[in-house]
C-alpha cells in the first residue's frame, strides 16, 4: 500500500496533466478523487494533497511536462500508465500537444512523421479518459493540417472515376415522377433509346448513303454493308500490295513524301483545284521518273476523296484504273 | 478525335515499322504469306494508333495474338509494345467466363420464351408487325456484333459508338493503303 501511494501519486500528476489539456479540468479532477478516495481506502490526505500539487503545477509551461516525463519513466516503471506514456517519446507528443491545441499547421514536420507520432499517441490513449480527449484534439488539429491533402486525393479519386465510364445508368426522377422499379425501368429504357438514336445519328452521318434511309433495322444494314465493303477492301488492297511488292519493304523515301502530302489531299479534294493542281504534278512526274511518287500517289487519293461519297462498294481495281485513265487524260489536254 | 492526317501520319509509321520487322524476319515468302503479313501489320497498326482508347482495338490485338500462327508475327509488328496488350491476354479467361454466363442467360430465356408464346399467339396484328421489327433489329445487330472486334461483349450503346470508330479508323486504313498501293502500281507499270 505505502509503495503503491507515491505511484499513484504520480499517475494521478500525469492524468492531472492531461486533464489540463483536454480543457476539462474540474470535472476530470473530480472523478479523480472519487476515483482514488473509491481504491485507496479513503487516505484523504494524500487526496487533498494531491489537489494543491494540481494548483501548483497548472501555470507550468509546454515543455515541462516532457520533462517531467523523464525521471517518473525509469524510475516507476511498475505503472503501467507512465510505462505506456513514457513508451513514446516524450519530447514530441509534447510539441504535438502544443501545436493541436494551438491549432496551428506546422509545415514544418514532415507528415509521415506526424501519422507514427499519433499512432503511437493511440497506443498510449487506449484508456485513459483525458488521453483520449487530448487525442480527439490532436486529430482537430491534424485534421486542419491535413485536410486539404485529403481532400485532394478525393479529387483525384473522383477524376479517375469521371474518367471511368459507369457501369450503370443512373436516373434520377423528378418532381412528380413516379419511383417504382418499373417506371424507373421505363426511363431507363427510354434514356437508352435516345442515347443510340442519337448515335445512330453520327453514323448517319458517316455511313455513304445511310441519309435517306429511316428505321433501325435499314440503317443497321446500310452500316453493315458499309464495314464488309471496307473490310474487304482492306483485304483486297492488301492482297494487291503483297502482288505488287515481291519484297516487304517499301521505299521509306516513298512512304515519307507520301506522309508529307496528306495534308495536301485535303486541298486536292475540290475539283477545281484538282484541275489546276494536275498538269503541274504531271510535269513532275514527268521530270523525274524515278521519283514517281508524288504526282500518281496523290491523284488517286485525291480522286477517292471526290467520289467517296458516291462509291462505296466499288470494286476498287477497275475504278482505280478508270480513273487513272481520266487523270492521264486530262494531263495530256491541258 | 484527332484529325485524320495526324492519325493517318501515326499509321504510316507503325505499320511500315512493322512491316519492316516482318520483311527482317523472313525474306522469301509466298504471296499469301505476304498478303497475311501486310493485312495483319496493317490491321494491328491501326489498332495500336487507337489502343488505348477503344475496345475494338484490343479485341483486335489480343485476337490476332491469340492465333498460334499469327502470334509470332503480332509481336514483331507490336515489338516493344508487346507489354500492352499483357493486360488484353489475361483479360481473356474473363470474357470466357462472361461467353459461358450469357449462354446460361440466353438458354434460361430461350426456355421462358417458349412457355410466353402460346400466349402470344392471340396477341393483335400490331403487336407482331413490333415483334418482327424488333427481331430483324436484333438480328443486325448480332451481325454487326460479329463484325466488329470484340463486338460479342459489348451492349447496344458501346456497339455504336465502336462502330463509329471502327468505320473511321477502316477508312484511314483503306485510304493509306489505297494510294500506296496506287503509287506502287504506277511505279511498277513505269
């Protein structure tokens, strides 16, 4: 009993100060007492000892009380509430009141640091009533200091999932619209409905020939249509590529003036450019024979761009030809 | 969507980097071997410009690897970027699953159908013109689904705008090689 008294005394100085901090301190104080008057046997004078070591020791400064810390840790280390205070290190948690309660973001200690230093403040605040109060404190103030950080990773996280198409369609009703699964079902249905009419529309838009047609199941075949024939030019023009080069390679030369004209074909497209442009082109490919390239590799590219609209399952081969022919024709004239 | 010279200037080089890569190779081979090697590097080409964007392209990918034959050949058109489509091959035990779950659906449907239509049968001649639409719809619709790439796992709206960015990207393809193949011939009858 007599050893457990200077022990209890200095627990009691340690919840004295933590109570001090929480900011509850007559009511901390009071359950304090009954709390030892209830254990020790009603020893009433050190309880009223205790409480003027209280008054004496409320106008002490921050850093005192880590110090304090010190010399009551390897000398009482049988209590288990200054072994568990005393577990951290005392200079920091101090530091780290000062600065929740002051409420102040201190930039300059790094964050991880922080996060270690409350966790282990938690530890310690398992369960004493004041701890836990000074650590609702300490997350205040930490919350301040990291409250924009996380709310940036909300932000990101948001971003990603604005990025991240939704797997389901949300619909909200509004005001005076029923709520039940089958209505809701309805608009659901109907949102769809709009959303692949509305693409429908662009392929309209792409797909030669697909303006006139009205219902789904036409333009569906149109489009159909439209990709086979495409895909089957591929087809062909690769079978027609592979005849005409015994060796894979391409003339790279070939293939890099070829990349420099494509913005040029876009001009080609008019046709009255087109007239102008060619007996220029022709005299080039006339000039320089070996350079081939330029003039007969955009004539037809130009001339696809006219008629593209028009032809859309052609056979490619004789229509190449067709309008090689043309081209050389119209050289010739001019 | 990018304008159509940048993307067909990006097509050019992929697919002649590949084309090179499979003409290093191999140096003699048929004119099939040729034709399959040219479409293929063309076609993976295309779909490597548009990756990381759409699904057509990777089903294309991971399709064209998928092939023992071809396999060997899609990555040396792909060369470094073999490691993005990694993530498409192990996509693959995934979308199997899905195949086999919307077997089971299509089954359980087929069997409460069958038990719908004796009711059906009396339903007004309205109702049938509907029906049949909707069945001449839903018809296109799964030729369209076989079609494009990847098509069989994707719902109606996905299907469409795939399908806007397939036939897009089908027409750059067809122009490049349009007039390389045109350029080609011209220099081949001089």
């Amino acid at each position: 009993m007599n050893r457990a008294l200077p022990e209890m005394l200095q627990w009691q100085q340690q919840q004295s100060y933590f109570s001090e901090l929480s900011g509850v301190f007559p009511s901390q104080t009071s359950h304090l007492l009954a709390f030892d008057g209830g254990f020790m046997s009603g020893d009433s004078v050190v309880t009223r000892e205790v409480k003027p070591h209280i008054g004496l020791e409320t106008p002490s400064p921050w850093p005192e009380l880590g110090f304090e810390f010190e010399p009551c840790g390897p000398s009482y280390t049988v209590n288990y509430a200054i072994s568990r205070t005393s577990s951290c290190p005392p200079a920091v948690p101090a530091a780290e009141l000062v600065s929740g309660k002051m409420g102040s973001a201190v930039g300059s200690e790094s964050f991880k640091k922080r996060k270690a230093d409350k966790l282990q403040n938690s530890k310690a605040a398992v369960e004493d009533d004041s701890t836990k109060k000074i650590k609702v404190y300490e997350e205040e103030g930490e919350s301040k200091i990291t409250g924009p950080s996380t709310s940036k990773h909300k932000k990101e996280n948001s971003k990603v999932s604005d990025v991240r198409k939704p797997d389901y369609i949300h619909v909200r009703a509004r005001r005076g619209q029923a709520t039940d699964s089958h209505s809701l079902a309805e608009r659901v249905r109907i949102y769809i409905r709009e959303k692949i009419s509305e693409r429908m529309k662009y392929l309209q838009d792409l797909v030669p020939g697909c303006n006139k047609i009205t219902g789904k199941a036409g333009m569906l075949d149109e489009i159909i249509n439209y990709v086979q024939s495409l895909q089957r030019q591929v087809e062909f023009l690769s079978m027609k590529l592979a005849a005409v080069n015994p060796r894979l390679d391409f003339n790279i030369d070939n293939i890099f003036t070829k990349v420099e004209e494509f913005p040029s074909v876009q001009a080609v497209a008019n046709p009255i450019h087109y007239l102008h442009f060619n007996p220029v082109q022709e005299l080039v490919s006339e000039t320089a024979l070996r350079r081939t390239i330029s003039a007969p590799v955009t004539i037809p590219d130009g001339s696809f761009l006219d008629s593209s609209c028009f032809t859309q399952i052609q056979p490619s081969a004789t229509w190449d030809g067709v309008e090689l022919q043309n081209l050389y024709n119209i050289g010739r004239f001019h | 969507m990018r304008p159509h010279s940048s993307l067909k200037q990006e097509f050019v080089k992929k697919w002649m980097a590949g084309l090179q890569r499979c003409s290093f190779s191999n140096k003699n081979m048929s004119i099939l071997e040729r034709k399959k090697a040219i479409k293929l590097s063309a076609d993976v080409a295309m779909a490597s410009v548009r990756n990381s964007t759409t699904c057509w392209s990777r089903a294309l990918i991971s399709s064209a690897s998928k092939d023992g034959s071809d396999n060997h050949l899609v990555e040396q058109i792909l060369g470094p970027e073999t490691e993005s489509n990694r993530p498409a091959m192990a996509n693959k035990a995934q979308t199997r699953r899905a195949s086999v779950c919307k077997k089971i659906v299509k089954r359980s449907r087929r069997i409460r159908r069958r038990g719908r239509r004796k009711c059906v049968a009396a339903a007004p001649a309205k109702a049938l013109t509907s029906t049949i639409a909707k069945h001449l719809v839903r018809k296109r619709t799964q030729v369209l689904k076989s079609l494009i790439p990847g098509g069989e796992f994707m719902n109606e709206i996905c299907l469409i705008e795939e399908t806007l960015d397939y036939i897009t990207s089908l027409r750059i393809q067809v122009d490049v090689m349009r007039s390389l193949a045109a350029g080609a011939s011209v220099r081949a009858s001089e």
